[in-house]
C-alpha cells in the first residue's frame, strides 16, 4: 500500500540513532586528522542512487565530499571548494553526474510554477541548475571549476557521468 | 616523507576508476527509482572523516545527500531541499555538523585575507559560513531550513553532531 508508506510517520530519526550505535561500537578511524588524506575533494549529485564513497571507494578520511541537486558547481560549491583547497590543502576536484537525473525533468519556469502553486512563493527568474544535457552538464562544471578565480589555478578537475543501472562511472571530462 | 606524498602525482583518478570496476562487478541496486525511498533528505558537512551513509546506516536509494562546508543551510542547499521536496517526494531533512570542524577554526576576515595572498582576488565581504559554537550552528541551519518560504510549511527537520573521535552523533536539535 503506497499511500499507507507514504502517510504513516516512518521515524527514521529513531532509526538513524539505533543505526549509528551500531556504527559507533565498530568504529576505528577516531584518529584521523582534519585535511583530506587524499588532497581531493569529490562534488556529486545528491542523488539517493549515488554514493559517492562506494562508488569511487573513498576510505574515510580520504576525500572532501560536497553534494547539491546536480552536483552543480554552484557558488556555494566553489564556496567549499575554495575553503577545501586555502585552508585544508586538497589541490584536485572529481565531478560525478548520473544517469536517470532529476536535473534532467524539469526547466526553471516549470519548478518555479510548481513552487508557485504549492508554497505560493514567487522564485520566476532563479536559476535552479536543470541541465537538458547529462555529458555537456559534467563539461561544463568543469569548466567553471577550472575557470574560478576562487580556485587555485593549474587545480585537476575530472568529470564522470555514474549510471544508476550498472554501477559504472564513464570518464566525461 | 610528507614532502614527497604532497608533490608526486597520485593518479587517484586511476585508483577511482579501478574501484568503480570493483564496485560495479558486485552491484544490485541497478532498478531503484529516481525518488527517494525514505523520503528524507541529509545535509551534512563535507568533511573527510563524516561519511552520512556510514554514519547513519543509509540505504543506497533511501534518502538525498546535499554537504558542502560545513553543512550549512546555505541558498544553495536551500535549492536542493525544494527540488527535493517539490519534485522527489522527500519530507523531512536531518542536518549533520561534526567536532572538529574545519569551519570553528577561520573567520570570514581570515580566509579573505588569505585569498587575496594566494590568489590575488578580493573577496571582502562575502560570506563564507564560518561558525564559532558548533551546536548553534547546528541549531542555526534548523531554524533557517524551517524559516525558509521554499521549504514545506511543517517539514520536520533534526539535528545532529557527530563526534569524529567515537564515531556518535548526538541530538542538538
């Protein structure tokens, strides 16, 4: 019954907590120092399908790991991008976009309707970083990651486009 | 030798990519939906040592991931909370912050100062997100998510802190 699953309160904070206890009593990397033990930091979609650590096989510790709908190179990702390499030493960048992305659905004008419609907000002329495009969408984070004048220059950047059906990163960028 | 770690290329692109090979050899996952499961959604910080999945006992498809440094409600994070929300189902949303957070060690002055050293580009007044009470940080990204005219009137939202040297978080909000 999807409409029961959806309706009834789920309390998954609870669930969180009893997970993380279980977490906790296993946990080994308490000694692990501030900067990234990998000088990188990864921006991926935040994508339910997607993560990042498994997929790339990131030990705890590794890599800096910043997320948005998109893995947008947006200015709050070049916010933590810049913070991540001035202040904590990373010195390369890995985008991951995917298949079957939400960015994919929809234009500005129609979730600016929708958000009209259902909270009665008017956000006509916000740019919320759809992409008609998956491979020219990673192209193009890279391009302004590289292009940053908050990014040092000379930093690595590479795109990979994940496919939610197999598993499988492909070198776009 | 630290010296030599920092400055011979790594190739951590090609380790990724023999990782993912790994990973898609085993995968299962390849026929779950674009909306999240669990209907919820996590904002936590970008830090190496916090790995949300891990920490939280996340199934791969269950909940969105959005990080960035600090963890923080930032405009950006608010864009991925209503595409989330608006598009993809998701109700609630549980925010992450950690001890020993490279965001309670700068101020905004600092790391302009240090931008303007390194990369010769005047960032005065812009805001980085730094903060100097990590529970109220914590406390302060609940409220702006519940305040926000773009998130859901009632959405539920909890807040956590996640000790990196025991690997528990603990209730803030």
């Amino acid at each position: 019954m999807a409409a029961a699953s959806s309706d009834v309160p789920q309390d998954l904070h609870s669930e969180f907590l009893r997970n993380n206890a279980d977490f906790a009593a296993k946990f080994e990397d308490g000694s692990l120092p501030l900067p990234p033990a990998r000088q990188a930091l990864v921006l991926a979609c935040m994508d339910a399908r997607l993560h990042p650590e498994k997929v790339l096989g990131i030990r705890i510790g590794a890599c800096h790991c910043v997320r948005n709908a998109g893995g947008r190179a947006s200015d709050d990702a070049i916010r933590s991008i810049a913070i991540s390499q001035r202040l904590l030493g990373t010195k390369e960048v890995h985008i991951v976009h995917h298949t079957d992305c939400g960015m994919l659905t929809f234009t500005n004008d129609q979730i600016a309707a929708k958000i009209k419609t259902d909270l009665g907000v008017d956000v006509a002329g916000r740019d919320f970083l759809p992409f008609p495009d998956l491979d020219q969408s990673v192209r193009d984070d890279v391009a302004i990651v590289k292009a940053s004048p908050l990014v040092a220059p000379g930093t690595v950047v590479h795109g990979y486009v994940y496919d939610v059906t197999t598993g499988k990163v492909r070198v776009v960028a």
